[in-house]
C-alpha cells in the first residue's frame, strides 16, 4: 500500500497495475466496442492483414486482441505487471505475452515488429519517460508506431480517475502530439470518439 504514496512513479504504476490486474477485464468489457471503432478506422488508413505487432503495455491484452482480430500474422504483448500478463495469457489463447519493462526494450531486436504499439500507456507516463519509451518502440518497429491514447476533452469521471492514478494526463493532452512530431519524421492523428485518438508515427 505504501508504494501508491511512493515519489517514484515508476513503482507507484506497477504498485497500481499489479493491484488492479484481476478486476481490469471489467473496464475491458466497456472498453471494447470502442476500441473496434478504433481498429476500424485504423484499419482504412494502413491495413492490417498479414501484419506483425507488438503492444507494450498491453495490460489484460485487449487492444492487441482487436488489432489481431483484423488480420495480424503476428501478435505479442508485453507489460511490466506480471498479474497484468497473467490475465492476458488466460484471456487470449492465440497471443504470446512475457513480462518486460516498455523503458528497458532492450531484449527486442532493431526492426522486429510491422507494428508497435501501445493503448492508453503513455498519459501515465512523465515526458522524459515517453521519450524514452518512443524512442525504443521507433527503434524495434519496421513500419510504423501506433499509440492509441486520450485525445481533446474528456469528462470529469475520466479526470478524477487519472487524478487517483496520478498519471500525466492534462499535460500529456496538450502536448503529446508535439512529442511525436520531434521523434517520427512524419506523424498522423485519426481521431475517434470519447476523446480518444490515435497517434501515428512513421518510420
Ligand atoms: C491503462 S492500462 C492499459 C492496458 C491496455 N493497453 C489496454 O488498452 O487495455 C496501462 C498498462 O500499461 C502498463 N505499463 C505502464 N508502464 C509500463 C512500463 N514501464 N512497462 C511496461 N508496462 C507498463 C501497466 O501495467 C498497464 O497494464
């Protein structure tokens, strides 16, 4: 418990995650239909099929399992909660998962993925952190980067649970756009509903 009051806000997140792990699949349930929408529309923009990814910070696996729904060769998932990615592995038969830190992507090869990407990870995160992280899923990707994440407004529910896990979320709306533009050469938003978009970074 005393780790959610930590100043390291590393292992205040993993404190968090660990924690709710076994009752995340019930945000997944509402999460779903949206992130459907979501890979929809990613889907126009650069298809799917035949793809490889790789998710970072993939939780209870729910965003790569939509994105292999749509047609991916290839799909693994890695999360720095153990509980998170026992979840996932019980949930989702088809997709390899292993228990890995995004700001240490070292044990990835240069160019492995068609894909990377991450869900709603990197509002959670301090820029110096995202930087990081971005930089490590540029250099593990041989197409593109994909963060799914917030985007514009969101409602007051939305603020007071980010307040509660003490991400970096009314920073990160203003300027994680920006972020991207000085890491990726060329960099697209498709935004969607809820207040949430995604950011897409080219290699
Ligand atoms: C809000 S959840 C999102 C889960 C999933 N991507 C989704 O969209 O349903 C954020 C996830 O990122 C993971 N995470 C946060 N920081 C991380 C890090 N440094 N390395 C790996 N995973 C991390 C947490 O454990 C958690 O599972």
């Amino acid at each position: 418990m005393l780790s959610y009051f930590s100043s390291n806000e590393h292992k205040r997140a993993k404190f968090i995650f660990d924690t709710i792990a076994p009752i995340y699949g019930l945000i997944d349930r509402k999460t779903q239909d949206d992130y459907k929408k979501m890979v929809a529309m990613l889907n126009e923009d650069i298809p799917l099929k035949g793809l490889s990814a790789l998710d970072v910070g993939t939780g209870t696996g729910s965003w790569i399992a939509t994105l292999k729904s749509f047609g991916l060769s290839e799909a693994h998932g890695i999360d720095f909660s153990e509980k998170m990615i026992a979840e996932a592995t019980k949930k989702h038969p088809g997709i390899t998962f292993s228990h890995s830190d995004a700001l240490h992507l070292k044990t990835v090869n240069d160019n492995s993925f068609d894909i990377v990407t991450a869900s709603f990870v990197m509002h959670g995160m301090k820029k110096e952190a995202r930087a990081v992280v971005l930089t490590g899923m540029k250099r593990v990707a041989r197409r593109y980067v994909i963060i799914q994440d917030f985007y514009q407004a969101s409602n007051p529910f939305i603020y007071m649970l980010e307040w509660l896990e003490r991400s970096d979320y009314p920073y990160f709306k203003k300027h994680f756009a920006d972020e991207m533009k000085g890491i990726f050469a060329e960099t697209k938003i498709l935004t969607a509903h809820n207040g949430n978009g995604l950011y897409l970074g080219m290699i």
